[in-house]
C-alpha cells in the first residue's frame, strides 16, 4: 500500500481519489504566494526532498484552487502539441447557445473534409460587446477560408483568424492564452474575482471543452482519454510529479 494511502483521512470534504492522485503526482501546485485551499487543512510532504505544499480540493468554485487546476489545464493542452491556434467571433450570447453554434461548426468542418480534433474556451470581449473563443486544433488543417464557411454557416461572425500554435516553454509546457481570464489573477485575491466568475458561466461552469479525440501526447502521438490523465502524463514528462505523503497541518 502506497504511505499516503495509509493516513487517515480527516473529514474535509474532500475526495479521497483528489487526495491520492495529489499525493502520487503532485498535480496541483500552485504559484508562489497564491493563498491555501480553505477547505483543507492537510499539508503533503516530499520525503526525498522535504519540499511541502498544501493539500487542494481542485473544485472550479474555489477561487483558491482556480488557478492552479488552469494551470493543469493549460498543461494538458501544451502535452497536446496543436498545431493550429483559431479565434472566432460573435459566437452566441449564452453558454447554450455558444455550444450549439459550435457543434454545426464542428459538422460543418467535416463536412468540408476536414477532420480536426478542438480544444476551446469562450472569452467575453471587452466592454460586454459579445463573445469570442480561442480554440486549438490538430488534425487536418484549416485554411481560412474554409474556417470563414464553417464559422458563418454555424451563425457566427464572418471575423475569423487562424494561425500556427505556440506552446509556451515552460515547465511542463504549457498553452495558457484561453484561460486569461482565469490566470491574470487581481493581486491579493481572497474570494472568486469578477473576470473568473463571469469566464467561468459563459463557459457552463468549465475551463476549456475540447473533441473526444482532442487529448493526446503530441510527442508520441498516443491517444489520452481525457483531461486528467493528460495533465498526469504531462507532469510526469516534466518530470514535476513528486512523490508526496500527507502531513497533518499544524
Ligand atoms: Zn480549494
């Protein structure tokens, strides 16, 4: 039985499963200063290094956590390697409505023939003028034309941008444009921040929606059936997934 399996668990409210996958992979770190988790009080330690971090319940509704799991998310995007990074306006008003105009850009694109696998999140423009997302591709690639047919075809503006990906050279590498609303964090936050609240509803309570068949190591092209176990391998092949036992907070 691995150590942190055999530390009771106090009643925190948190699942157990967070709490191992925490302490085998150390996947929710957060950037230095950013505040602890309210909801856990448990530390976890690095035996070989001595290197400690608190606990975190990972939940989007805890402006504590946000950060940190969009950090992740931004991760398993760069794991991802896309090779096409898109921008499509006036997508919809509403979180319902914004989903449905992308699944007919979704068909539309196959239509085309183009099989492209799509990670996205919607972004409000400034001045609460609409709505726009930034989205990430790989598969076949799409000219702008063809981007300009599926957009408008699906009910959206005809204003549309396409362009090679970059994948920041981070530690793991990481594509964090999407989620700044999210990452550009006011200082000294101590509860969820306007910007974050308001990305968060118009994305159905979500960082980032992406195709079945979006997740992937890029570098092996290995399929990856999901986000989590993506941000897990990313970790893993930046070599930042300790191995943490549970401390209790004093
Ligand atoms: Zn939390």
């Amino acid at each position: 039985m691995p150590r942190s399996a055999q530390v009771a668990q106090p009643n925190v409210g948190l699942a157990p499963y967070d709490q191992l996958e925490q302490a085998s992979l150390g996947s929710l770190r957060a950037p230095e200063g950013w505040p602890r988790c309210p909801r856990s009080k448990l530390e976890l330690i690095d035996p070989s290094t001595g290197k400690r971090a608190p606990v975190r319940c990972g939940s989007l509704r805890c402006y504590a956590c946000l950060v940190p799991v969009a950090l992740n998310y931004a991760s398993a995007l760069g794991l991802a390697r896309p090779s096409q990074k898109l921008r499509l306006t006036w997508v919809g008003r509403t979180h319902q409505e914004i989903r449905q105009r992308v699944r007919k850009f979704h068909r539309l694109l196959r239509r085309q023939g183009r099989q492209v696998e799509h990670a996205y999140s919607v972004e409000p423009n400034p001045r609460g003028t609409g709505n726009h997302i930034h989205g990430w591709t790989w598969g076949s690639p799409i000219t702008l034309e063809e981007l300009q047919d599926a957009a408008t075809g699906a009910g959206m503006g005809a204003e549309v941008w396409i362009g090679p990906a970059h994948v920041l050279p981070t530690t793991p590498p990481m594509i964090k444009y999407g989620l700044k609303s999210v990452l550009d964090y006011p200082p000294g936050v101590t509860e969820m921040w306007p910007e974050a609240r308001e990305f968060l509803e118009l994305n159905g309570g979500r960082l980032l929606h992406a195709t079945r068949g979006f997740w992937r190591d890029g570098e092996t092209e290995e399929p990856i059936p999901g986000v989590r176990p993506a941000i897990a391998v990313a970790r893993q092949r930046a070599g930042v997934a300790g191995k943490y036992g549970f401390l209790p907070h004093t």
